[in-house]
C-alpha cells in the first residue's frame, strides 16, 4: 500500500518528485535547477474537467511515475483542489483510491526484475489543506486496498483458484472483521436441494462450495448480494472456442466483488445488515458433466431445461436467489460475468444491470458514478420473458435466439428473484470484468462493481 500523509508545507526532498496541476492539455516531467524532479499535469479546460476525468488523473500521475521509476511524490492538492468541483475530503478520498488502484499489479506469479519493481511507495499531498482531508486519505486507501485484493482473487489461474480455494480466501478476507463465514459442502447443498448448483457442478472432481458471509452492522432486515461464483468456465459439454475460454478463470469474479464489498462493509464500520451468498462451481466438461437436454430441478421447485451447458451462471445463481429467501432480505443484488452480449450492447466501460425498481436504478447509476464504476440499465419487461419459456422444463437456460442475451439471462433470474418480495437487481459485470487500456489500470481484473456497491451500501 502506498504510505499517504498530509502536510501544510512544500516537502523538500530531493528524492521526492513535485506533482503541480495546470490548465493545459500535456504532461511532462522535467528536472529543476536545484535537482528537484517536477511533474507537470494538465488537466485540459478547467470548465471541461469532469469528475469522470479526476477519476483518471491520479492513475495517469502514478502511470508517468512509474515509467520514470519514480517512487516518491509530493502532490500540491491545493492548486488540484482549486481546478475541480470536488474539494476537501471527497477529493482526497477519490485521489487516494486511485493512486492505489493504479500502483496495483498482479506479480504473484512474475519474477522480481533485478531493478526491482516500479511501485509508488510514498505521496504526500501538501499545500493548505482543510481537516477532511486525512480522513478522505484514509478511506480511499482501505476502498482500493480491498478492491484490489478482489483483483487479486479472480486474477488467480483456475487451477489454483477452486471453490474450495474461494471459500477459504473468503474466510481469509473476513479474518479480523465483523463478518462471519459459513461454507455448505456439497452434502448440504443437495439437502437444500439445490438442483442448479449441483447440475453445473458435476463435471468438475471439484466439489461444489455455497459460501454465506453475513456483517450485522445494525438489527434490520439484510441487504443481500450474491455473487455468481464459476472458478473456471470452459462451457462445459457445449464447450467455449479457445479464443473465448482464456480469460474463464475470472467467471468468479462477481463473487470476489460480492466477498470484498462485504468485508469493505465492516471495514468502514457501515451501520447496515449485509449477507453476502456465493455458489462457487467449477463448469467442465466430463464423462460425468450434465448435458444440454437435461433437466435441473432448482431449489425453487422450477424445471430448468438446459439448452446449453455454457449458459451457467444463472442456473447457480437461481438456487442462491432462492436461497436470499431465508433472511427475508430488504433487497438483493446479484453480481455476475454472466454474458457476453452484455458486453456487445455496452462494450467494455460499463456494466449492464436490471430492475423493476426505477428508485433502485436511478441509486444505482450515481453510486457508479460517484465511484467511476459505471452501471447502465437493460429493460426486463415482460414481452422478452416468451424467449425462456421451456418446452419439456418450465424454463429454458438461453434465449430462443442469438439476440439480447444479456437481457434473456436477466429474465431466467427474474423468474426466481420475483419470488424475493423485495427489490431486486442484477449487475451483469461481465463488459467489465478486465480492464481496458484507457482504464490506466494494471491488465487482468478490474475489480469492478466493488466501488459501485460500496458507494451504494454507504448512502
Ligand atoms: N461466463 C460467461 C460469460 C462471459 C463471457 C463473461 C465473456 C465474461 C466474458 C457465461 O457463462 C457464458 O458463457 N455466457 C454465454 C451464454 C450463452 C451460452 C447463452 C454467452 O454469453 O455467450
Ligand atoms: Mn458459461
Ligand atoms: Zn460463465
């Protein structure tokens, strides 16, 4: 984590770089007369810098810091603070955040460089700066430093990272926190008669894991978020072309987000009742794999006729919203990388989600907002729930046809969430599930809905 401190002064160390903002389109870096590194960074037009930009800014700063092998930075908050409409705290918290987020790389499995790494190890904000500010400093860093163990957990290969591997990084992640961790083995998924899970669950010698992690930051009815846990894709009997299967071991990262945001929940101390319910499978194809043709009974009591064995995440996902039933939750979101039309409707900046609930969506799309952890809506109306009508099962695991796939998927979950008796909403997350390069973040995972959630839990 990068060392963040506040001061009123000009730090004046040699080995510490200068970061100054100004009203102009380019960047650079120079050397002063007395040695002092400076570096120089235009914000464009002060009435065209959006907080969508300010977002970008401090992942730019640690991008040029990083090419330059700098690793100390003095930044002069007060001349950033008077070019934005974002001040104080607020400021501090989305500069810190991320710094932090940009300073991340996934090199568990890469051989230290014999120069070393090119990691930030330490910024201070100086100039005259208000109270809030430290405290601002202070939750950005805990928002990223969890967003980032997220990133970690879906960028584990498959191989490594199993169900049985996610439920212990869950109890892991909730070790020194509020949040208690329960696993069902698979002896008590099939009481539970969870059709769906066990279904997707049996090509795999690995055993299928529901985790249930539950913060009560209040005496209230819970927030529920479930997250779609597939620890590695291959589409199963109706197998994925290898150009699609090779980012798969992040099909769990819905329920990494729905992990870390719990454990960001208690972190912060949130006064709110949060569950958080993954169903971890692995999805491959075997001797003894379910078929496209077969027919689950979900945990619900619906039929799930299975026209495609690659569509499986909203089969693990319905026996979970079932599941939600049972703490007579006051919402419940879902979490998942659940198709790839998603990502052809809305390419990769921002996730789609649905509800019925226009007050839920409208509080959706300004948490992603306010994080820069963008959301946009897909209707779920009625007339599309004819492409899942099943012909020997009560519902059919794909659309009737290649189109609007993202919205069929959100559908076969309405048909188990309506049962909840409480709003609901589904973040498909898959257009987001890795960065991009203009996201001037590390490659592999985004981390993405944390932010969003959190943002969301705190209002
Ligand atoms: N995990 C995939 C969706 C996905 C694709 C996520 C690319 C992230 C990046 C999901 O299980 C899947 O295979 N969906 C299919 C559904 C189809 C068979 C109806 C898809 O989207 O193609
Ligand atoms: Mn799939
Ligand atoms: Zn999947």
């Amino acid at each position: 984590m990068i060392r963040i401190t506040c001061s009123q002064t000009k730090p004046e160390r040699k080995e510490m770089a200068l970061v100054r903002f100004e009203e102009r389109n380019d960047s650079w870096t120079r050397v002063l007369q007395n040695d002092q590194i400076e570096i120089v960074v235009g914000i464009g037009k002060k009435k065209e810098f959006t907080e969508r930009k300010l977002h970008l800014l401090p992942r730019k700063i640690i991008a040029l810091a990083k090419a330059n092998r700098i690793k100390k930075l003095g930044v002069c908050f007060e001349e950033l603070e008077k070019l934005t409409r974002v001040k104080g705290g607020a400021c501090s918290e989305l500069l810190a955040k991320n710094f932090e987020l940009a300073n991340f790389e996934f090199i568990e499995y890469k051989t230290k460089p014999e120069e070393g790494w090119r990691f930030v190890e330490e910024i201070i904000f100086f100039g005259n700066i208000s109270a809030s500010v430290k405290k601002g400093v202070e939750e950005g860093l805990l928002i990223a430093e969890e967003i980032n163990a997220c990133r970690r957990l879906a960028n584990t290969p498959g191989g490594e990272m199993t169900p049985k591997v996610l439920a212990k990084e869950a109890e892991q992640a909730a070790k020194g926190t509020k949040v208690k961790v329960t696993v069902l083995e698979k002896a008590e998924i099939k009481k539970l008669k969870m059709g769906g899970i066990l279904g997707v669950a049996e090509g795999s010698k690995e055993e299928p894991k529901f985790i249930i992690m539950e913060y009560a930051g209040k005496a209230e009815k819970p927030i529920v978020l479930v997250g779609k846990g597939v620890t590695f894709d291959t589409g199963g009997l109706s197998l994925k072309p290898e150009q699609y299967m090779n980012e798969m071991h992040m099909d769990m990262s819905g329920g990494a987000a729905a992990i870390h945001a719990i454990v960001l929940a208690a972190k912060l101390k949130l006064k709110k009742h949060i569950v958080a319910l993954i169903p971890a499978v692995e999805n491959m194809p075997s001797g003894s794999s379910y078929r496209p043709g077969d027919i689950l009974r979900a945990m619900s009591g619906k039929t799930i006729e299975v026209l495609n064995t690659d569509a499986e995440g909203r089969i693990i996902l319905a026996d979970a919203l079932t599941y939600a039933k049972k703490f007579e939750p006051r919402l419940v979101i879902d979490v998942a990388t659940l198709t790839g039309s998603a990502m052809g409707a809305l390419g990769q900046r921002a996730s789609a989600f649905f509800t019925k609930d226009d007050a839920l969506a409208k509080r959706l799309i300004e948490a992603g907002e306010r994080a820069g952890d963008y959301v946009w809506r897909l209707p779920l109306w009625e007339e599309y729930g004819e492409e899942i009508q099943g012909t020997f099962g009560d519902i059919i695991n794909t659309g009737k046809t290649r189109y609007g796939g993202a919205i069929t998927a959100a559908m076969f979950l309405y048909e188990f969430a309506k049962d909840l008796g409480c709003p609901w909403a589904h973040i498909d997350m898959a257009p987001r599930m890795t960065s991009i390069e203009s996201d001037c973040l590390a490659k592999g995972a985004a981390g993405a809905p944390v932010g969003l959630l959190i943002e969301f839990l705190k209002k």
